[in-house]
C-alpha cells in the first residue's frame, strides 16, 4: 500500500471539492443504508421505492431479441475523485455505448467492494460500474465484477491507482491516456434489468447491464481500494418481481 499512496503524493495533482448537496450519508453506521430514506426527503426511494439496485441475480430469462451492447472508448485522461465514500474515476468526454438502439455518453466510473449485485447469493471482490447518460437524461450502467482468483492485475487499475486521492473530498488528474475498455471482458454476454442509482436520492429508471464475465485483479489491487474503504456498497434490494433477462 505503500506504494500507492506515495504515487498518489508524487504524480496526483490533488485538488480539495467542494460539499455534495443533501443529507451526509454513508455506507455504515447510523447513516447507512437501512436509513438512507429517512435522512432526506429527496432520498424516500431509498426505502419506498419498487425498482430498487443492487439485486441479486438468480432467476433468468433468455431473449434472444436483446442486441449486443456498442461500446466506443476515447483514450484520454481522467480525474479519479475521493468522494469521501468511495473512489470515482471521471473520464474526458466522448466514449458511448449504444443500448437497445439509445446512445448514451459515458460520464464516470464507480469502484465497489464488496460488488453491489450478486449472482446466486455470490459476491466478487470488486464491481466496477461504468454510468452513462443519453442526451434526453435516461441513464444506464454497465457493471463488471473483479476477482482475486487469479491474482493477475489489471492493467488500467495500475495505472489509475497510481494516483489514487488518499484523502476524503480530494481529486487527482490521470494525466495517461487511459480507455474505459480496459474494464471489458473479452466476453460482453450480459444480464439486464430496471433499477436504481445505488446512493442517494437512489432515483429509479436505470437500465442496468451486468456482464456475465469477470475480470482479474491482484491482491494488491484489490487491497490498495480496501485500506480507504472496506466496504462501501448497498445490501442487495428486493426484486418485487422485476424480470432479469439475458442476451445469451
């Protein structure tokens, strides 16, 4: 760990954010998630809402009509953020995803541990979620889940650790010319559904796309995130029985 948190002195140029707006939240404590909804008014879909993330994913339907997700990447540089409740990577713009024939532009890239969904009850060790937006303000996610298993390191987190903000409320700029894809499996077999932001307010009407393949990450990665945040992910949400289908 010593290594990432000098990089993060020696080559992140860290810069102070301002406050977020709304009610302080957290992933523990007497601001966690089970009270997430009564902490703001803003937030009452935390605990009232029907569409809620993450889910586990257990039962599925295949539909084969589902056309396979269009990703373009831009390498360029990205500004890794402290948010004081977990780490967020912001690339430069011009990297989309074209789903269910709507372009969406992606705006960051969020990093969980544990992962937010599970698959039959089962956590991976890292999620990663890249959130897009579309111009007319629809959002959708793709999530990947990393795994320690094989201990082989992922080469765009090595880059990006090296500058991880150590402080909450801090950012850093990547200067590297670094391309989202780098979180991509060869495979982009995915599962989909209707949900949720997974903080606060929790606003619905997310189309989520979670990939069926993993990646690999090193111990190292994995512990350089977890010595900020051990654990900074939401409990899994009731289904209400919302369909999760699959594209194969």
């Amino acid at each position: 760990m010593r290594f990432f948190v000098l990089a993060a002195l020696l080559f992140g140029s860290v810069a102070p954010l301002t406050a977020q707006s709304g009610a302080n939240w957290s992933y523990q404590g007497k601001t966690g998630p089970m009270v997430w909804g009564r902490l703001d008014p803003a937030y009452r879909a935390c605990s009232k809402g029907q569409a809620q993330s993450p889910i586990d994913i257990r039962s599925t339907h295949l539909d084969k009509n589902l056309e396979p997700l269009r990703f373009h990447f831009v390498a360029g540089p990205m500004t890794l953020v402290n948010t004081g409740n977990g780490i967020v990577a912001r690339p430069d713009p011009g990297s989309t995803i074209v789903a269910n024939g709507v372009r969406y532009q992606l705006g960051e890239i969020d990093f969980h541990i544990p992962s937010e969904h599970t698959v039959k009850g089962h956590l991976a060790d890292m999620e990663v979620d890249m959130v897009y937006r579309s111009d007319d303000g629809k959002e959708a996610v793709v999530a990947v889940f990393l795994n320690r298993d094989w201990g082989v390191p992922n080469a765009l987190l090595a880059t990006l650790w090296a500058y991880l903000p150590i402080q909450p409320h801090t950012s850093a700029k990547v200067n590297d010319l670094v391309s989202a894809g780098g979180f991509l499996p060869a495979d982009r077999s995915y599962w989909t559904y209707a949900g949720s932001d997974l903080e606060p307010p929790c606003a619905e009407g997310v189309r989520w796309y979670v990939l069926q393949q993993e990646l690999s990450l090193s111990r190292e990665q994995f512990r350089a995130l977890e010595s900020l945040y051990k654990l900074n992910t939401r409990p899994t949400q009731d289904a209400h029985g919302r369909s999760i289908e699959a594209n194969e």
